[in-house]
C-alpha cells in the first residue's frame, strides 16, 4: 500500500508498551486497548514473536466508528528466565470493506520481577521543626479568625469549548460517508480525517482534565 495511505491512518491504542510483574498474580495480565477514531469501521489483528508466552482474548475482531476495544493480554509463563526480556506485539488495522492494510503499530511487552514499590514508609523517625518565640506570636496574630471552606471547583470554560468544538467537528461526515455527488463534498477539507483525529486528541485531554479528581 501507499505509504501516504498509511500516514493518513495512524493506529491508536493505549498503553505504548506493556508490563508484567512476576511476584503479583493479578499482575501476570493487563489491558490493551485499541481505539477506531474514523467513521468507518476497521478490522484488527494481534500477533507476537513470543506467542507461546502470551495469549490475547479476541485477538482478531472489527471495531466500529469512534469506538474502542479492549483486549486482555496475559503472561501464561511468568518464570525468572522471562524476566526482562523485550517481547512484541503487532497489531495491524486493515480497511473493513476492502481488507487493505491501514497501518501497524509495535508494542513492547516485559516481565519484570516486581512491581515498583509506591507505598511510603511511615515508620521512620520524625521531628517537628523548631518555631522562635516572636514567629508564633506573629503566627498567631495574623491568623484570620472566620472559618474556611473548600474552594469550589470550578470547569475551566476555555477547557469546555474545547471539548464542544471538539464533538461538533467529530459529527462531520467524512468522504466515506457520502457519495461521490453530494454536494457538500466540495466544502469538506481535503483533511478532515486528520482533522478529526486531532478533535478527538483534544476531546481525550479535556476528558481526563475533568476526571481527574
């Protein structure tokens, strides 16, 4: 296939690499997701260099338009030899209706030992700093007297008419759904598919901003 088709699909999927920690059951699988940004569907495959070290449910399917799937990899040999050693998945997209490949991304897989420790230690010793006399005094005298209450939080409007535009130019039909009179093609950019690419990027940051806690 043109390389300039291929430049034009780019395949998404999250997370870029995957991670498997031998000294946690629950940890010997994880998620791989695939997503189909475009308004026609797209048929996938999975494949490994190391398939007898993995198995991958539903490892060939379709994905609708502006859908997504989730694939669940496990490690099945989770063993000190397989520790750090760098294994790949491929997964290629190819076109639903005449079966041309699209595009592929490489993903690097690794069994590591253990999982980074995260929890702090609370058992150390610890002392309170020092304070002078005159700085509690002056503390204390300018410690306003009312009470306080959380701030509320609010959504930053720059951040909402981001994710509006964003949808509206989501909902703009593409090529492939119109056909080849319709009139309003010759007002449609010769981009929109990257374009809506980009829309749906920035739809996914504003989504995490307002999720985040």
């Amino acid at each position: 296939m043109d390389s300039t088709l291929i430049k034009h699909f780019p395949i998404l999927i999250f997370p870029h690499s995957l991670e498997f920690y031998l000294n946690s059951r629950d940890k010997h699988k994880t998620i791989l997701t695939l997503y189909n940004p475009y308004s026609f569907p797209v048929r996938f495959t999975v494949h490994c260099n190391s398939n007898n070290k993995y198995t991958v449910v539903d490892s060939a399917g379709t994905i609708g338009p502006s859908r997504r799937v989730d694939l669940v990899v496990r490690h099945v040999k989770p063993t000190l030899s397989n520790c750090n050693v760098i294994d790949k998945f491929k997964i290629i997209m190819f076109d639903y209706h005449t079966k041309k490949t699209l595009g592929y991304r490489i993903v690097q897989a690794k069994l590591l030992e253990s999982a980074p420790d995260t929890e702090i230690d609370y058992e150390e010793d610890f002392e309170p700093l020092s304070t002078s006399t005159n700085e509690k005094k002056s503390t204390l005298q300018n410690w306003p007297s009312q009470s306080f209450s959380p701030p509320n939080r609010t959504m930053n409007p720059t951040a909402m008419v981001i994710g509006v535009v964003s949808i509206l130019i989501l909902f703009i039909p593409t090529p492939y759904n119109l056909k080849n009179t319709h009139p309003f093609l010759e007002y449609l950019p010769a981009d929109i598919i990257s374009i809506k690419l980009v829309a749906s990027f920035f739809l996914g940051l504003v989504t995490m901003a307002i999720l985040k806690p």
